[in-house]
C-alpha cells in the first residue's frame, strides 16, 4: 500500500500578503484547525481570520497554505512528519507532554491521509467555517483535466465541491490593503 500525505504548494505569491506568516512550498502539511480550538473563530480579523478560513498548516514553519499537493510518502517520512508535529504542538500549542502530542499528531496524520484519497499531483484546498459552536472544514479537489499539465494554473483545474462559500476573497484588494 502507498502512503500519500500532503505537501504545501504554492501556484503564486498571494499565500505570502494572505497569511501572517506563508508556509514554505514543498513543506509537510496537516489540515490545522486545531490551532483555532483555544480562542473564539467569530472574533478573528485579518490574516488570522485568512488562516482560519483557508489555510493548511505547515508542520516545520508553522506557516500556512492555500493549497496542498497529494504526494507519495515513505513510513519514515510519515514518522518525520508524525514526530514533528508532536514537537511542534508541546512547543507551540501547549500540549502537555510527547504522549501526548504524539498521539494528537497521530489523528491529525490519519486525517490527512483521509484526504489523500486521490491520484498523485492532486491538489487539495480548504475552506472552514464556524457553524453551530464547532469548526466545520470543507475540501475541495483540484487536478489537471485528462492528466494533462498544461502551462497556466488557472486553465487546467476543475474542482469537485462539497458546496459552494456565500463568502468571496478579492486578492487584489487584500494585497493593496496589506502594502499600505
């Protein structure tokens, strides 16, 4: 059986004014809404309100992503990824101890590989919303037509929806509001 996890990619330079802090393209990635169980979702602004909303969680830089990619993955990759996350939740998300952020990091790399129910090269995004007191993520898929990869990001996807966002991101006006 292959292992297929998720890495972070980057198709432009929008996840760099988007979020507070982008993840590096090509890191491990895990869905991170668990970084928002502490506070209150309907009071985030900003870039953190952004990071709620779309973005996966780069495990090494704690960064976050638009997107993330299905890739293959070695037992010892997925260890690296599993054992990184642990350090990562005692270190920065106050787990109380390795066994416990090891087993945290467990249910969050099996929901991962849940995602990764796709070919290869698949990318995956998020959109999270909070409904009725719990945090809600939807996914959607977004591969080449016809295994073909043709030059331009935008004229090659289609996407499989779970349902559409009442909320629309203009970009351009988030880029023009984050240089002044």
């Amino acid at each position: 059986m292959t292992l297929k996890l998720l890495r972070t990619i980057r198709l432009d330079p929008s996840d760099t004014f988007v979020f507070e802090r982008a993840a590096e393209p090509g890191e491990w990635a895990v869905s991170g809404a668990f970084a928002f169980w502490a506070g209150d979702p309907t009071r985030l602004s900003g870039k953190t309100r952004n990071a709620f909303r779309s973005g996966f969680l780069g495990i090494q830089s704690l960064g976050r992503a638009t997107l993330a990619q299905i890739v293959s993955a070695s037992t010892d990759e997925r260890a690296f990824v599993v054992e990184t996350l642990a350090h990562q939740l005692v270190g920065s998300f106050g787990a109380p101890d390795m066994m416990a952020a090891r087993a945290a990091a467990e249910d969050e790399v099996a929901f991962v590989e849940s995602l990764c129910n796709q070919p290869q090269g698949t990318l995956i995004a998020v959109h999270r919303t909070y409904e009725d007191g719990a945090v809600r993520e939807r996914f959607r898929t977004l591969r080449p037509r016809d295994d073909r990869r043709p030059a331009h990001a935008f004229t090659f996807l289609e996407t499989e929806d779970e349902g559409t966002s009442a909320e629309d991101v203009d970009l351009i006006a988030m880029a023009e509001r984050a240089r002044k």
